[in-house]
C-alpha cells in the first residue's frame, strides 16, 4: 500500500524558513518521480517542484525558484522541501506526491 505522510509545516513569520519532509513506502521510492504540490485558501492545486533522483534532475514553478529546494534521501525514502525566504503567499497545504497518490498533507502559514 502506497503510503505518502507529510510533516514540517507550521506558521512563520515572512523571509522564514521552513523544511517540509515526506515518509514514503509501498513502492519504489529510489526509481520514482517525487513532487510537491499544494493548494492556497480558496485556489486549486498547484506544481511546486519535481525531483527525477535517476536522471539527477529538479525543476521548480517560476514563483519559488531560487528559494525553494527539493531533495530525496533515498536510504531513508524521505522526501524533503527546504523553503526559504516565504512570502505569504506561499501560504497553502503542501502535498507530496508520487504519480497521482498524495499525502494528507501539512500547513504551511507564512505570516506576521
């Protein structure tokens, strides 16, 4: 069973700092396509990031690049997302992913 839990949320004040991880089990963590998603109050699902840990590859939405970093530990199957220098309009539940399956997700509150 296909199992994604998601932590490190909370509030922090604006040009904080937060690292979100992911526990993930039930499939090949070390071959598969990682992301993070999330969704502010009132919007839809948006990409934040994807990591590719067979090709050595990461990609990042325009809005976070430069601030967010996406990492595996793959002898850990943890998924993380380093968040630096948030703005409140990074505020959102943030989901990991593994193909169409997320977590429950973890809140992410950036404000004074």
């Amino acid at each position: 069973e296909v199992q994604l839990v998601e932590s490190g949320g909370g509030l922090v004040q604006p040009g904080g700092s937060l690292r979100l991880s992911c526990a993930a089990s039930g499939f090949p963590f070390s071959s598969t396509l990682m992301s993070w998603v999330r969704q502010a109050p009132g919007k839809g699902l948006e990409w934040v990031s994807t990591i590719n840990s067979v090709r050595g590859s990461t990609s990042y939405t325009d809005s976070v690049k430069g601030r967010f970093t996406i990492s595996k530990d793959n002898a850990k199957n943890t998924l993380y997302l380093q968040m630096n220098s948030l703005k409140p309009e990074d505020t959102a539940v943030y989901y990991c992913a593994a193909g169409s399956r997320r977590g429950q997700g973890t809140q992410v509150t950036v404000s004074s």
